[in-house]
C-alpha cells in the first residue's frame, strides 16, 4: 500500500461532515433508554460494607544470600483429556501438582535464618546442606508469614558463615489454578463423534508469581540458573525455557523429560507447558511453534512461524548480539491472561496474538501478531539478557521491546503504516493527570504486588518512544567526566520526574515559557495581535505539548486550511491532538480545538485523520449520554483507528450511522445469514460490517453472531464476532451477554474484561456494566481489574457517579492502585470539563450544520 493512502477530497468531505454530525445528532436524537430497562431485569446496583486492612513494613527480601542454581522437578497431575459419553461418568479432572526443588546459594553476610518466597504451596522436607563441607545443618523451624510478604522462614540450628555456599532441598505441592497466573490450567474442546475436552498446563509468572510454583527467591535481580526436569503423561508434550536434554518412559501412564540448563535468569521468566500440542513445519531451525493440533494442521501457526526467525535474526544483527538460547520456543495457548509473555526460551501468546489465516483473518490482525512476536522478541534481549534491578525500571523492559519492535516490523512487513510517535498519545494522556507517575519512581513507592502491576500501563510502554529522539542530541555532550554527568542529569529529569511540558509561544512579543501540562490545570494563555504563524516541535521530535496564543493558532488553522503542505505530516496530526487536550486542561477554548478540524476536507494523509477521530472520541464519550443534554439517541461513535485510511472511513460513516453504510453493512449480514456456511465479507471489513449489522439487527441477529461465535475454530473471527455482539442496542440482549461472561465455557475468563469493557463502549450498555462489575467484582476482576475500572469509568461525568466509584472502591477495600487514583481524577476533570464545555460545544455544532 502506498506510504499515504489516498482519501478522495470527496470522501474527506463526507468525512468531515460525518464527524460533525454525529455529535449534532447526539444533541438532537431522543432514546426511550429508561423505558427500555425498566422491562428488562438487569443487574441492580450492589450493596456493600465497608472493611480495612493493613500493610505490613517490609516486604523485600534480605540481600544476605545470592542464588546461583535451581534444580527443580515438577509433576502436574492434570489429565489432559476428558471424554464425555452419554450415560457414562466421566474421570473427575485433578489440579494437583507435586514437586521438589533445591536451591544452590552463596552466603555474602553470616546468619541462621532463610528467607526466601513461597505462595499457596505446601512446602515440606526442608534439608540445608553446606556445599563447601559437605555437611548438613539442622533446621530448628519453619514458617510461612501469612501476608503479602510470602516469606518463607528457616531457621538453622547454626549460622550460615560469610563466603561459604550452600543448598536448600524442599519437597512441596499445590494447586493448578484457573486464575491464569501461576500453574494454570487452559482448556479446548475437540468435537469429533464424541465430544473430547483437552486440557493443558501452563505457566504466567510475571511479576510475582513464581514463588506460587516452588519456593524461590523471587525478585528480579537475583538470577540463578534453572536444572528442569518434568514428569508428564505419556501422551503430552512438555516444553521449558530450555531445549529438551532426553526424555524417557517411566510405566503406563508417565513420562519424563530432562532440559538442558537455562541462562542465568530471572524468576518471573521461569516457564514451562505440558499440553497434546504439535510443532508447525514451517518454524525456523532454531525454533519451533506450537498450537492445537487443528490449527497447526489448519496453517494458522505458518505466518508466525516464518517471521519468527527473520525478526531474530533482525535484532541480531541490530544488537551485534547472538540470541543466546540454543532454541526459541513460542506457543499459541487457548487462555493466558496476558497478551503475551516474553519467557526466555518459551514464549507463551493468546491464540489471537500468534495465528492468522488467510482468507479470515484481517490485514491489521496480520500486523499486530508482527507487532507482538517482534516485541517480545526484543525482550530477549531487553529484559531477558539484561534485567532491571527492580520493578520501579520495568520501563527499561517495556519501553525499549514497544520502541524496537516499530523498526523489526518495519523492516520484514513493508505494508506496515506504523508510526511510533503515535503511540507517544498513549501516555500523552495518562501523563497529564496528578496521578501519573515517573518513568522510574523510587525503589520505595514501588514494593507491594499491586504497586508493581501498577507499573504495566501506557506511560511505562509508550513514553521511551520520544526518549529515543532525544538521545540523538545527549549522547554528544561532553563534560570534565566525558560527559557521563550531563547524561545523567540529563536522563534524570527525563526519568524521574512525572509528566511533560507544555510550551506556550506568544509571537508578538517572543515570549516562550513552559510548565506542567495538566488536564485540571486552570490557567489561561495570552491574547496577542497580528504576526506570522510559527511551529514548535517540528516533527513531534520531543515529549512535549506546545500551546500558542489565540491568534498563532488561528493563523496556523488558516494556513491548514489552505496550504496544508507547508505544515510536517507529523505536526498536522500533532496540532490537532494539542489542540484538543490543550482545551481538556483549559488552557484554549473548545471551539479553537474544533475550528482546528475544518483543514480535514482537504487532508489526504491518514496520521491527521486518526488524530482527530481519537480526540473527537472524548466528546463522544462526554456527550454521547443522558446526564449531560437529557436522554438522547446513542449513535455509537467507536472509531477502531484502522491502519488503512479506506477501513477507517468505512468505520466511521457505519459507526455514525450512515443510512447507506448501515444498508450495506445489514445486507451483507443478511446475505450471510441466509448462506448459512458462505462468509463473503471481505476479512478487513468484518469487525465494522458485524458491530453495524448486530447494532441496527435485533434478536435473530445476534443469535446468528452468538452461534457462529460458539461454533468458530478461527481465533481472528471469534474475536471479531465476540466484539460484534456488545454492538446490539438491545439492553436484554446486552444483559444477557454480560451474564454469559461468568460462565468460563462461554466466555473464558481471559476475555471476560475485555468483553464487559466493550459493552461498556456502548452508551445502551454503560449502566449495565458499571453495576454487572460491582455486583461480580470477585470473579470477574480476575480478567484484568485495573483496565475494567479504567474503562468502565470513561465516560463518567457528574458527581453521582464519582460518589460512586468512590463509595465502591472503600466498599470492596480496594488497594489504593494508580488505575484507581487516575479513575477517579479524571471523573473530576470531567466533571469540570463538562459543565464548561457543554453549552460551547453545542453552540459550535449547531452553527457549523447550519451553515
């Protein structure tokens, strides 16, 4: 595809008239929503007491000991097969897993107590030996401290001197899971004449969860190299970090197989699965991919496996650097509860994260599994090879694989449209509220497990992007020292202070200031007189928002307007952006924000086209309800930021409801529905053309989605139909879906967030959800608690509905997260924003669609 596609200035202006209609027709559509739900029987607003907990002082393990080597067995007793007959009972599954592990350690500082991490195991057994002496000495007791700490306590009958080395033998057991952490347990079904559940084991261990597979020292630093050995039922297949060292029969029903030792590594990375799995012929020599058996046969498993071995050898040769495993593993599993997880050696991928097919699967699914394998990827050498001291510097981890993985996809897929600066925006916006957090906190502000995982957000991901642009110009300072000091100064401000900058320019009198940009910031910027428009931050080039006076950005709309050309493509989609989050922190006014949007009609690049529908997605969000102009019309505004321009117009004139868009949409699917077998709807158009016929269809409609969705092997097409079906704005129908989701064998539980927060999206499905995730929180926080607060709390507005999450939060004792600190501060800058913004906005719309 051309580098920028073209959009036709007809279909631009019919772009631009869409957009702006949309949000005239939200204050001018009227809904019977309450009608509506009051002859459903939707969840009702939960009822709490409160209660309070504390946090115990020290959570960190002392520095007194250092691991050098793990041997570890493990048996998972799982049956990884279940056959259902009629009148027949079938074998009751087990969850047990049983093993042993001795940790081979040097004393650095005398003592005679052992810490170390262990979590839900019954540990046994304990033997510590002095490996210099070969001598064993006596444990006095052991303890498991029952807090967050997870310590695991021994105490010797004699001191461990300083200089010696030894080792500690535990015998322990625990349960496989279905929380998808720790040992897991992934189910599948294979239909044949008899219905066949497969079962599998599996690991996720990131960042706390090893210590819950055998004792451990359980922190990132402190490395060590792992001896695997696993013994598995006859008919699986265990795979671990390492490659397969032999494998021998044990009797009837087990196996066992040997690894070869690991590099020295973390815990976190520590992985290993037990499955019915089979390899893709088509993976490289120096590695193999795994999936189910029918999608390997299938050829989903191809695409990953051939670009799987380009993009290593691509960073390769970038790091001047060797992988360093003898084998790269990856597997496809049917449930994780991360995207993927970068294990050194093994890395594990939700099923839509790894296959595609051609013919099904989209040109944007395509780019994504890229995306996601060259990212983690580059944690093998980020992260993997060189690994933070602790979880404050996850970013090193993070924010270089995200930076990296743009220039390995770049460089193997030449259809790829990404620009790295765009996800800059990201954390743009996390980075602009009081709650946000530096790149690298203090060891200290981040010790519990929740303020880890708090961690894993935008900020950490997206914001070393521009870092990267500014080493260009710091690495050449030199200073008495060879410029390590004006680096470190340098890289400290970036690195340890919260936030950005905005720049404001006045260009009659020169003046240039900057300071925090804040979304509740209430200072204003100078009125100025005539001058020649001017441009900061060419390229996007730094981290930073720049605002002007009125008449500077007047002057640079009008040039948009009629000479769009003279502007960077890269600042064209920026002013927009600034403008638009400049008027959130009430530092320009709204309309000068809108006014910045009328260039469009002439615009052929994509980059300005998303900016736009991202910003104007937060009016969507703001407007688009009955608490702000009364019950209105939900037209459904849920721009998908495609990466070719023609998706993203046909997203958005459907998504606005188009008559002609919605007609082509519901003949499609009906065309669909009456072939029953034959999808004739183009693989890049499904997720539009599904959402548009399910939301202007009713029950037959999506029934019809529900059973394909039951009845699809495709991983691509069930995701794209499980989104499709939160589109109905049928509140039954969406009451109904949000029920599904606590049942795991229709919704499984790694898309049980995902899908709450897509009928979330939906103005008919906002309430529902709110009170569905208060009513169930215990179980349906196990699919990720943090996006669901974060997402389902968008679109507030008004104080009730901070009094409510306020009041929910103390009601189910909640920790104290960033996602929830960040909830509630921008429910108050929306509050704020709102009651401003709401009689200009529409004052604004009804003027241009008039005119």
């Amino acid at each position: 595809m051309a580098k920028e596609s073209g959009i036709s200035k007809i279909l631009a202006g019919t772009f631009v008239f869409l957009t702006i209609s949309v949000i005239a027709g939200i204050v001018t559509m009227i809904i019977f929503y309450k009608t509506e739900i009051a002859l459903m029987d939707p969840t009702p607003r939960p009822m709490f007491t409160s209660s309070t907990t504390s946090l115990p002082p020290v959570i960190r393990l002392p520095k007194n000991l250092v691991p050098q080597s793990y041997q570890v067995f493990l048996q998972p007793h799982l049956y990884t097969r279940i056959i259902e007959v009629v009148n027949v009972t079938s074998p009751n599954q087990t969850m047990l897993f049983t093993g042993n592990s001795t940790v081979t350690f040097h004393c650095v500082q005398g003592t005679s107590v052992v810490y170390l991490h262990s979590r839900n195991l019954d540990v046994s057994g304990p033997v510590v030996m002095n490996k210099d002496t070969n001598e064993r000495i006596g444990v006095s007791s052991m303890k498991n401290e029952e807090d967050t700490r997870n310590f695991l306590e021994i105490q010797l009958n004699a001191a461990l001197e300083a200089g010696g080395n030894y080792s500690l033998f535990l015998a322990f057991n625990g349960e496989i899971t279905e929380n998808l952490n720790g040992v897991f347990v992934s189910t599948y079904v294979r239909l044949s004449f008899i219905c066949i559940h497969r079962f599998l084991a599996a690991t996720n261990l990131e960042p706390a969860d090893a210590r819950t597979v055998f004792p451990c020292f359980d922190e990132p630093e402190m490395k060590a190299v792992f001896h695997v050995t696993i013994i598995h039922r006859r008919d699986t297949v265990a795979l671990g970090n390492a490659d397969m060292r032999d494998s021998n029969i044990l009797d009837d029903v087990w196996k066992v197989t040997y690894f070869y030792p690991t590099p020295k590594m973390s815990t976190y990375l520590f992985a290993f699965t037990v499955s019915e799995f089979t390899d893709s012929a088509d993976s490289p020599t120096d590695g193999r991919t795994y999936a189910r058996p029918d999608a390997i046969a299938a050829g989903h498993a191809k695409y990953a496996a051939n670009i799987t071995g380009k993009i290593l050898k691509f960073y390769e040769n970038y790091f001047g650097i060797n992988y360093e495993q003898k084998t790269l593993d990856q597997i496809a599993l049917p449930d994780l509860g991360v995207g993927a997880m970068e294990n050194w050696g093994l890395i594990t991928y939700q099923e839509g994260g790894l296959l595609y097919e051609d013919g099904v699967s989209s040109l944007l699914h395509k780019e994504v599994i890229a995306t996601l394998i060259a990212h983690e990827l580059a944690h093998q050498w980020f992260g993997n090879l060189v690994t933070m001291k602790w979880w404050n510097d996850i970013w090193l981890n993070e924010g270089f694989a995200t930076y990296l993985s743009f220039f390995a996809v770049a460089h193997m897929e030449p259809y790829s449209k990404m620009v790295s600066s765009l996800h800059n925006q990201d954390s743009f916006e996390v980075d602009a509220l009081a709650s946000s957090h530096p790149l690298s906190p203090p060891q200290e502000d981040v010790q519990m497990t929740f303020e880890i995982e708090d961690m894993f957000d935008a900020i950490t991901y997206c914001k070393v992007q521009s870092n990267e642009t500014r080493n260009e110009y710091i690495y050449d300072a030199e200073d008495e020292d060879g410029g390590h000091t004006t680096v470190a100064k340098v890289m400290n401000t970036w690195t340890k202070q919260m936030g950005y900058p905005v720049i404001t320019i006045n260009t009659t009198n020169g003046e240039v200031y900057q300071k925090q940009f804040l979304f509740n910031d209430s200072s204003e910027s100078s009125d100025t007189s005539n001058g020649e428009w001017i441009l900061a931050n060419v390229n996007c080039a730094g981290y930073y928002r720049v605002n002007y006076n009125r008449e500077n950005w007047e002057r640079l709309s009008t040039q948009l307007e009629t000479d769009p050309h003279r502007i960077p493509l890269m600042n064209r989609g920026q002013l927009v952006d600034d403008a638009f989050n400049l008027a959130r922190a009430k530092l320009i006014e709204v309309t000068l924000a809108l006014n910045s949007t009328r260039f469009l009609q002439n615009e052929r690049a994509l980059l300005p086209w998303e900016s736009t529908v991202r910003n104007l997605e937060y009016f969507v969000l703001m407007f688009d309800r009955s608490e702000v102009y009364g019950p209105m019309q939900a037209c459904g505004m849920k721009a998908s930021f495609c990466l070719h321009s023609q998706i993203l117009a046909i997203d958005v004139a459907c998504s606005n409801a188009l008559p002609e868009c919605s007609a082509m949409a519901t003949k499609m699917f009906a065309n669909w529905m009456d072939n029953n077998r034959t999808n004739r709807i183009h693989p890049n158009l499904r997720s539009v053309i599904y959402c548009q016929a399910v939301a202007a269809g009713g029950a037959k409609e999506w029934e019809f989605a529900w059973d394909k969705f039951q009845s699809s092997i495709d991983t691509s097409e069930k995701d794209q139909l499980r989104e499709a079906l939160s589109c109905t704005k049928k509140i039954w129908l969406l009451n109904r879906y949000l029920k599904y989701t606590l049942n795991p064998e229709k919704i499984r539980l790694m898309d049980v967030g995902s899908t709450i927060l897509s009928i979330a999206d939906n103005v008919a499905g906002q309430a529902l959800a709110w009170n569905f995730i208060r009513a169930h929180w215990e179980y349906v926080s196990n699919g990720g608690a943090a996006s669901l607060i974060e997402g389902v709390t968008r679109r507030f507005s008004t104080q009730f509905e901070l009094e409510e999450l306020e009041r929910f939060a103390a009601d189910n004792n909640l920790s104290p997260t960033k996602y929830l600190q960040q909830a509630v501060e921008q429910t108050q800058v929306n509050i704020v924003w709102v009651s401003e913004n709401k009689d200009s906005v529409l004052k604004w719309f009804e003027n241009e669609t008039a005119s």
